[in-house]
C-alpha cells in the first residue's frame, strides 16, 4: 500500500512543467513579434527626408468699394403734373385790386409763322388768282368784272347746267319721321349767291315732316362759282332730296 502511495504521487508532479512551458512559449512569441515592429520604427527616423519649411506672409486684400449711391426715383406722370401745377399756380384775383404776377418773364421770344404762300400774293388770296390780288375777286373771273348779287340777275339753270357741288351735307331723318315710318321726296328750288353759296330756298314739293331737314341741309351746300362771258352769278336751280327707310 505504500508503494502504490508513491506511485500515485509520481504522476501527480508531472503537471507543474508544462504549467511553466506555457507562459515561457507566449513571452518568447511576444519578445519576437515587438522586435519585428520596433527595430523598423528606429531605423525609420535616420532615413526621413529633410524638409524645408517656408514662412509665406500674404497681405490681406483690400476691402470692397462702396456701393454707388442708389439711383434717383422717377416721379410718376400724376406726381410730375402735381408739381408742374404748384409751379403754374397764380394767386387768386380779387375784386377791386391788382395783384402782381408771381413770375414776370424777362424776355418775350417771338413765334416763327415762317414763309408761306408766293411771290405776289396776298393774305386770304387763293390757288390760281392773279398776281397782287383784287379784292372780293372769285376764282375764274375776269379783271374788271361786277359783283352782282341781286336776285333779279340771277340765272336759272337745268339740273345738267348746275355747278359742280363743292361741299354737301347729309340732311338728318327726323325722329318723328322715323316712328311713323315716313319716307318720301323733297323738291327744293335754291339760289346761290356769286361764290357758290347756297343763300335762298323754298321748299317746291315734299311731305310737312321730311321740308325742314332738307331745307337744312341744302342751306349748308356750297357750289363752285358760276361764271358768264368772265363774270361770276347767282344761279337758281332744283334739287331733290330723297328720304329712305332702310328696313321697310
């Protein structure tokens, strides 16, 4: 019994080396691995390039213009109006007193009418006279001639002898004729005095609502003169105005 008390306590002694191999082993490995990166590190230092270090002084750029001034406001049309009427304005006028201008104007600049007109003309002369003018003269007459504006020297001419009419003017459809639906014809006999212009008229035939329109209107035509052997004159003649309902 007691030699199997020594044997038993052999194999139990066995454990405690390899206890110690273990941790051995790992500082071993720990020694050779810190080797491999600490030798490279300190040779690294003697083998750095030299670098050269530049001071560089930059000056600081120079600060912004000013901006521009802002532009002028535009006045409007009503506000320059306004203004131009405060200028204008002229002091109120009382009865009984002068009241002085506010403003006098120091020089008076005469208006350029210009040229007009021709060489031997005259003022109110017309197209086609004769040089230096005569005084109550038409278009077409002779020198010397008479003025005749007597009714008893007029002349009576058929409707394809009268002159040729210068100016017309549309008679008005009266209203009361146009409710009650009135259309018809006028017939008027007319005198023109020596330039053209119609002075008399009388109402020849023609329904009581349409005579005073047509009347009317005749009274504003105007014809060109009527000359005879050089001489302007009166002329009676007929003229017909017809009234019209568009829609009958």
């Amino acid at each position: 019994m007691f030699g199997e008390s020594l044997i038993i306590s052999g194999e139990r002694r066995k454990p405690t080396k390899r206890y110690l191999t273990l941790p051995i082993s790992l500082l071993i490995h720990a020694l050779a691995i810190a080797s491999f990166i600490v030798v490279p590190l300190m040779m690294a230092d003697t083998n750095l390039p030299e670098v050269k270090v530049t001071n560089v002084f930059v000056m600081a750029p120079p600060p912004p213009p000013p901006p521009p001034p802002p532009a002028a406001k535009k006045k409007s049309g009503g506000e320059q109006k306004a203004t131009e009427a405060k200028k204008t304005e002229s002091r109120p006028v009382i009865a009984g007193r002068l009241v002085a201008p506010i403003e006098v104007p120091t020089i008076i600049q005469e208006e350029d009418v210009g040229s007009f007109g021709i060489e031997g003309g005259i003022e109110g002369g017309v197209e086609g006279g004769v040089e230096g003018g005569v005084i109550g003269g038409v278009l077409g007459g002779v020198e010397g001639g008479q003025l005749i504006e007597d009714s008893q020297q007029a002349i009576r001419v058929a409707s394809v002898q009268r002159p040729r009419k210068i100016k017309e003017v549309k008679p008005i459809y009266p209203q009361i004729a146009l409710t009650a639906r009135i259309q018809g014809v006028v017939i008027i006999e007319a005198m023109t005095d020596i330039y053209g212009r119609v002075r008399q008229a009388r109402v020849v035939s023609g329904h009581p609502l349409l005579n005073e329109a047509a009347l009317s209107a005749i009274k504003q035509w105007v014809y060109e003169p009527y000359i005879l052997n050089g001489i302007p004159k009166p002329v009676i003649f007929t003229a017909t105005v017809t009234f019209t309902l568009q829609n009958m």
